[in-house]
C-alpha cells in the first residue's frame, strides 16, 4: 500500500501538537486549587492548539510542503 504523500511529516506535526496540549496540562494540573490564573491560561493555550488543528491547515503545518 502506498502512502500519502507527507504522512511522516504530518504525524510529526501533529505528535507535536498533541506533545504541547500534554505538557500544558501536565504543567497546570498541580494548580487547580491554587492557582486559577494559570490554570485558566493554560485552557487559552489549549483551545489555541486546538483550533489550529480544527482549522485544518495542512501545508502551514508542513511550512508549505503539501503542493497545494
């Protein structure tokens, strides 16, 4: 089976995606209870990250690599 074009580089960009929503997690999880500033900056990151996902842009992702 042959795959598609830039695959590897796409599961890069996304692993990288999902590395960065994990750490901001990891890192504002302890400071739930004291610190709700942080916590609330780091559920902006997150939805930030996501909506870079969710908007779909392949070839930004890839800095223009897709062809299209």
């Amino acid at each position: 089976m042959t795959h598609a074009p830039n695959t590897e580089a796409l599961d890069e960009a996304m692993e990288e995606m999902v590395r960065a929503l994990h750490a901001t997690v990891n890192r504002a999880l302890p400071h739930v209870n004291d610190d709700p500033e942080l916590v609330d900056q780091a559920l902006r990151d997150c939805t930030e990250i996501l909506d870079v996902v969710l908007e779909g842009n392949v070839s930004e992702w890839l800095g223009g690599t897709t062809g299209s």
